[in-house]
C-alpha cells in the first residue's frame, strides 16, 4: 500500500506495525486482521481509512474499528507524511 502510495500519488509515506490491536487514533490507512489464520503480515487481511477519528471501509462509516468488525485489530499503520 505504501509503494502504491508513492508510485502512483507521489505520496511519501511511514508504515508502522502496530502491536496491541486498537492502532492508537492517528490519521491514515489502517490494515486489519480478523484471526483468520491469514500467515503474512501478522494476518492482515483488509484496509480501512481512519481520519478525524472515523474509521471508513466498504463505503460506509463507522466510530471505531470495533464497530466495522468486532474481530478485527490493527496490525499496521500508514501515515501520509505531509512535510
């Protein structure tokens, strides 16, 4: 996602591995998994936008990754960098 970023938006960007489930309330792309035994990447299996605190996935808006899917915890973060 970061190298698709920078390829084709030239947007730099900063990927983080988030340990902990939540993902903290940083503004970015957020990449989840669910448990499903998916083996790379610590399980990401799905992509979110989080932004001013809402979570955006499927076209639909929700308040917490929680909301979107119970099962779901963030396993990475990708921050746009804006300087």
């Amino acid at each position: 996602m970061a190298d698709y970023l920078k390829r084709i938006w030239e947007y730099d960007s900063e990927v983080q591995t988030i340990a902990g489930g939540a993902g903290g309330v940083a503004d970015g792309i957020i990449g989840v998994a669910d448990g499903g035994g998916m083996k790379f990447y610590d399980g990401l299996c799905h992509y979110m936008y989080r932004h001013g605190g809402k979570i955006y996935s499927w076209g639909r808006e929700f308040t917490s990754v929680a909301e979107a899917d119970a099962k779901y915890q963030v396993v990475r973060l990708i921050k746009i960098k804006t300087a």
